[in-house]
C-alpha cells in the first residue's frame, strides 16, 4: 500500500514547499500558540472554589450572654481612659455569599460609639456591638 501511495503522488512528492510571497513566514512559537488548550469556561475553576468555601452562621445569644457582654462593655466604657486592650470576637458577614466568619480581634478600645452600636480601636477598626459573641481582657478578671 505505501508503493501505490508514493506511486500516486509521485509528480508531487518531491516538489519544495510553498512560501508566499507576500507574507513572512510564522514564527514556531506563534504557530505552537494556535494549537494550545484555551479555557472555554473562563472563571469556572474560580467558581467551584467560591462555591466549596464554607461559611458559618450567626449564633443568636441568649438573654445571660447578652447581658455579660453589655457589661463589659459598659466597663470598657468606664476605663476608657486607661485605654484598656481586649481580645474580641466577633461575627464579620461574608461579602460574596450567605454566612460568614468568627474573628478574634485584639486592641485597645478609642471609643465606643452608642448611637451607631460600634466599638472603635485605636488602629481604626470598627466592630458591630451586635455581632459581639464574646469579650476577654485583663479589665474583666474580677467578673467570671
């Protein structure tokens, strides 16, 4: 069978290949590229990731958790001026899907702000006074 092809192709096998005239040759790279994978769902990998990363709930504290917190922070409100440092956790929402996260942040407090229900920290972080679950600190060793 290779015979009969050669032998078919014999007034053209050995002719040189063509090159234009008009157009420069393509680059080995450039003509590589054409061939290569290309992502058909651009993002989709990035999606499966998001969709996979847990979040947790809020927990809704009780009536005692409640009123331990607002005492604290009541004496947080009372040493301001000693600057006092705690150790806070807090609930932070995620911004990209339902639930979020539970972070302890630690700081000195600058102010507490009523009106708006924050509590502000001296390197300009603002935590939601109701998305408090817990306050520790040296100011409230005599309290537990």
């Amino acid at each position: 069978m290779n015979n009969d092809c050669s032998e078919k192709y014999k007034d053209i096998i050995n002719l040189p290949h063509h090159q234009s005239k008009r157009r420069q040759r393509m680059a080995m790279i450039d003509r590589a590229a054409q061939f290569s994978p290309f992502a058909a769902l651009t993002g989709h990998n990035a999606a499966i990731i998001e969709t996979a990363r847990l979040t947790d709930r809020q927990i809704e504290l009780d009536e005692g958790t409640k009123s331990i917190i607002n005492e604290k922070i009541q004496m947080i409100s009372d040493y301001l001026q000693e600057k006092p440092i705690v150790t806070i956790t807090h609930f932070e929402p995620d911004v990209k899907k339902d639930g979020g996260a539970y972070l302890n942040t630690t700081g000195t407090v600058k102010r507490i702000d009523d009106f708006k229900r924050e509590i502000i920290l001296t390197d300009g972080t603002i935590i939601s006074i109701d998305r408090i679950s817990d306050i520790e600190g040296e100011l409230f060793k005599g309290l537990e």
